[in-house]
C-alpha cells in the first residue's frame, strides 16, 4: 500500500507541469520495483528526519525533495527504454520540486534529499547505498559546455553525506562513509572515511579549460 500511494502522490504533484498523454502513460506503467525502491528512500527519510513526527503522509503531501526522489526512481525506470518521457519527468520534477535528478543518473537504496532546492545531480553520476544531499549541492562535471559523452560526473560510495552547498565536480570517486562539509568544492577523489571541509577543499585548478556544472 505505501508504494501505492508513493505513486499516485508522485503524479499528483507531478500532474500540473506533464501533458495529459503523458500522465495516461505513467498510469499504465506502475513500475513496481521503482515504487519499492522509493519506498526504502521514505522510510530512510522518516528514520532521519524527526520534523515530521514521523508522519508518512505529511512526507507525501508536503516534502517536495522526496517527491523529487520518487520522480527520479520512476524516470530511472523509463531511462532505457523511454528517454523522452523521463526527462519530461526531471523537468516536470525540477519545476514542483527544485530538485533537478538526471534519469540516467545510477541511485543505490535508501536516498535521501533533504531540503534539496537546488540541487543537480549529472547523467552519469553514480550513488551507493544510504547517502543523503542537502540543498544547493552540485554533482556535475568540470565543464561548463563542450562536455563530450562518457563519464564526466562524480562516482560516490555508501554512507556519504553530502552537505549544503557543495560542489563535487568531474570523473571522481569518493569512498566509503566520507562525509562533506557545507560549501566544499571537491574535483579529486577522496579516501573512505575522509572529512572534508569548506576551508581546506580541493578546488579545482584555474589553468584547466572549463569549470563547473552538470548535464
């Protein structure tokens, strides 16, 4: 039942920036192992975050950064064979949520956004298990244009916490159990376990053509 209503609450909040062919679609393709992933993602969340009293249907009615997770698992899920509808999905999410999840994006179990408004997360990023992105975090590429196709975006382990602010950018990999301070900039990989902290971040070098952002 929790998947159930994770769904039809995703395509409410979804339903005034899709066209209604596009909404008649998603009605007849119920992706149920989308909806259990995301049901594993709200129950993180509820674990996590006490602002709710533990409320699931506060969470589906008003948590707009989860609503942009369980976008995220149902464009997953058309990635493959139906790219067109899921970046209808990431744009529809991106305007009710201001969270932009690229659906090529690849997101272990139990994600957790919290706040979440700005946030951007790069085609070919990948995510392990039980990490959690504040707001206005950035994981995208070095470059600003001129990206060409491949894996330009960060790949993260499990148990990461990223914080406010942040910016993780290119093919880099984070390790296990990291966790990053509120406004780090971070273009090198870092250990399992390491810290990293806004005054001590590695920044990327200036003489590199090209800077920041995602797609």
């Amino acid at each position: 039942m929790r998947e159930h209503n994770i769904y039809y609450y995703t395509l409410a909040r979804l339903a005034p920036f899709l066209e209604r062919a596009t909404l008649e679609l998603l009605g007849e393709r119920h992706d149920t192992q989308a909806m259990a992933l995301a049901g594993e993602d709200l129950r993180a969340l509820i674990a996590s975050d006490p602002s709710h009293r533990g409320l699931e249907q506060c969470y589906l009615e008003s948590c707009s950064p989860f609503i942009a997770v369980s976008t995220y698992r149902l464009a997953h899920a058309c990635w493959a064979r139906a790219p067109l509808m899921a970046m209808k999905l990431c744009h529809a999410a991106r305007v009710a949520t201001g969270v932009e999840i690229h659906p090529g994006a690849v997101i272990g179990q139990r994600f957790i956004v919290d706040h979440g408004t700005g946030t951007v997360i790069g085609e070919t990023t990948v995510i392990g298990d039980d990490c959690t992105v504040l707001n206005g975090v950035i994981i995208g590429s070095r470059r600003m244009n001129a990206n060409v196709s491949g894996k330009r975006h960060p790949t993260i382990g499990d148990r990461v916490s990223i914080g406010a602010y942040s910016q993780l950018l290119g093919n880099i990999v984070i390790g296990d159990d990291v966790r990053i301070h509120p406004w780090s900039v971070i273009t090198r990989d870092m250990r399992p376990s390491e810290r990293a902290y806004a005054c001590h971040a590695h920044h990327f070098d200036p003489a590199q053509p090209g800077s920041a952002l995602t797609q």
